[in-house]
C-alpha cells in the first residue's frame, strides 16, 4: 500500500493535503521496512541468508539511482516547480505491481511455529519450499520450557546487547547517509551553479552531480554481497563504518580549499563516493541484515522495528538540523562531527558484536534448531 499511497502524493493540491499523503507513505513504508527483510531472512538457508538479504535490498541503491533519473527525466521534459507531481506519479505501475506480488507471499513458518500454530507452518513452508513439509508438534514440557517473550524483553538483560547492536549503530549510520544525501544537493548545486539564478538549473545541476556519487552505492553493494557470508557482519560493518569516516574526513579538506581551486572539486567528489561506497559496503547494508538474525522468533519483528525505528530518529534528526548545522557551524564541522559519530559507530559495533554467520535464526534466538530451510 506505501507506493499507491506515493502515487497519491502527486494528487495533492495544497500543503496540508500533501503532508497527510506523505504521512500516510512515512507509516505504510515504516511498517513495510522492518518486516520485508525478516521474511527473506526466515526463508533463506543460514550459509547464503546474508548474500540474499543483501541482494534484496541492494535495489534500494538501485531504486536511489532510479529516482535520480526519473527527476532529470521530468525535469527536462516538464522544466518547471510543478514537475515533483509526474515523479511521484510514475511510481502507480510499480506500485500495483508490488501489491500483487506481495499478496501471494506465504507467512513465515517461523512466526507461525512460535505461535504453535504448527499445521499452518507447515502448509506455509511446503508452500516456500515447493516440497512437502511437516514439522512435529513440540510436548508439553518443551513448550513450558520456552519463554514467552514480549516487547520489554529487548530491554531485558539477556537480549539489551543485541537490541544496542541493531539499533545504535543504525541510528548513527542514518544520522550520517542522510545527512550527506540532504546537503550533497546542494552543495553540488551551489559549486557548479553559483551566481545562477534559475532555480531549475540548479536542481537539474544538483540532481545530475548526486547521481553520479550515488552510483557507489551500487558498487559497494555489489562487493558486500560475496563477501557478507563469508568475511562476516561485524567485521564488513567495522571496517565500513571507518572508511565512511575517512570519505567524510577528505569531503571536509574541501572547505578550507579557497573556491575556484582545482582540488576543491575532486576532493568533494572522491570524498563523498568513498563515504557512499563503505557505507553499502559496510553499516548500511549490515545494520539492515543484523537487525532480522539477531532477535529469537517471538521479538524478531518487534527487534528489528524497534532497530529500524531507532535508526529513523537519526534520519529525522539530520534532515531537521542538518540545514541548521550548516549555516550556524559551517560545512567542514559539520563533516568532522560525522566523522566522529562514524568510528563512534565502528566502535559500538565493535563493544556489542553478535556474529550472525553461518548460525540459524534459532541459534541466534538462543534457542533449539526446529526449522531451517536447506
């Protein structure tokens, strides 16, 4: 329902309607971002779940790159402010394409075995699999041994270390990838645009420059993906969040380079695509993939909302006071203090490390191995 409701987006008349359809896009995704990857992960066999986790979701750097082009698109054929209409109306075929898809998707075995709805976990596992499945019914006494976990229990201390794990390191990774997405723009628009006072121009300008850092997000994906399951989580999200650190460091030589110099640019430029690149190598594409295999069965989804939700506050934060941040505190500051919240990040992952590798998501619930996908 979140793309229909994108769709609707380009139907608003006025200020008011467009924030009420976009609220409505910010919960629909909200609830759809968490669980999308908790339903690949309890489907996929635990030596390949990460390569495939990180396959999924490397389309959002596919889609980041599609959203570039389809706003130049519109803007050289339709060259005026009411152009963000076609760009959010373009996404009503993909959208009922996804809804249709969706639907026919099995309920996880996991979530329905944990829910001692056994006949039904079967049915849906035989359905995943394409091949009969029947899973035994546990006794009495196995099922009294089992916890019954709630919500609070991410805070419990048997699991308040994986609850830190997925959610701090994430918040500290949003706060940093949109920060730079919001205020790259226009710091490329300002460079090559300046004195130009056409306001398309300049978005044009912007759009164009952040697609071609923006193809390193590709990149990084594709070397995370065969290297995830072999390598690891932690030590690929450590080693991410240092080189994003360093990306950020050299970004911000740029602003004490006098304008007009011939490095000004390259350092802007090779900066912010080391930065795109370690962060899909490394926290972006980690912190997605730990926050599905760290939590047992009963909180997974209440985990990895709460991590993905966790995350969201540092997403919000910097869009509100990144602007602000700039203009009061400069841009080479504003870059150091990222740089910091980036080994700050490397460092947390580092204290509270829970390998997911080559484990089943039982074994990661500390509990007994009952179905896992071959």
């Amino acid at each position: 329902m979140g793309f229909s409701r994108v769709s609707l987006t380009a139907l608003a008349w006025n200020v008011s309607s467009l924030i009420f359809f976009l609220f409505c896009v910010g919960v629909s995704l909200g609830a759809d971002y968490p669980t999308s990857h908790i339903i690949i992960s309890e489907a996929i066999p635990s030596s390949f779940r990460g390569r495939m986790v990180l396959a999924a979701f490397s389309f959002q750097a596919v889609g980041s790159i599609g959203g570039v082009l389809v706003g130049i698109l519109m803007l050289k054929i339709y060259p005026e402010m009411a152009a963000w209409h076609l760009m959010y109306a373009v996404l009503f075929i993909p959208g009922i394409i996804v809804t249709v898809m969706r639907s026919n998707l099995p309920e996880s075995p996991h979530w329905l075995q944990a829910r001692n709805n056994l006949e039904e976990a079967s049915r849906s596992a035989s359905q995943l699999l394409c091949r009969p499945i029947k899973l035994l019914h546990q006794t009495l006494e196995e099922r009294l041994q089992e916890p019954r976990l709630k919500f609070k229990d991410l805070f419990s201390r048997r699991y308040i270390r994986v609850t830190i794990l997925a959610s701090v390191p994430w918040f500290l990774q949003d706060l940093s990838t949109y920060g730079i997405g919001i205020f790259t723009p226009s710091i490329l628009g300002t460079l090559f645009t300046k004195g130009q006072p056409d306001f398309i121009l300049r978005d044009l300008t912007a759009a164009e420059g952040s697609g071609m850092i923006d193809l390193l997000l590709i990149v990084g994906f594709l070397a995370s993906i065969p290297l995830v399951d072999r390598i690891g989580r932690i030590p690929l999200q450590i080693v991410g969040f240092i080189g994003c650190a360093i990306g950020l460091a050299i970004a911000s030589l740029s602003s004490v380079i006098p304008d007009g110099h011939e490095l000004r640019v390259p350092l802007i430029f090779a900066g912010f695509m080391l930065f795109n690149f370690m962060t899909n190598l490394g926290p972006n594409a980690m912190t997605y993939v730990l926050a599905g295999e760290v939590f047992p069965t009963q909180i997974r989804g209440a985990g990895a909302g709460f991590a993905a939700s966790f995350a969201k506050i540092g997403a919000v934060s910097s869009a509100f006071f990144f602007p602000i941040l700039r203009k009061e505190i400069g841009t080479e500051a504003l870059l150091q203090c990222l740089v910091l919240t980036a080994l700050l990040g490397a460092l947390i992952t580092y204290v509270f490390r829970v390998e997911p590798k080559g484990k089943s998501l039982e074994q990661m619930g500390y509990g007994q191995p009952t179905f896992n996908p071959r």
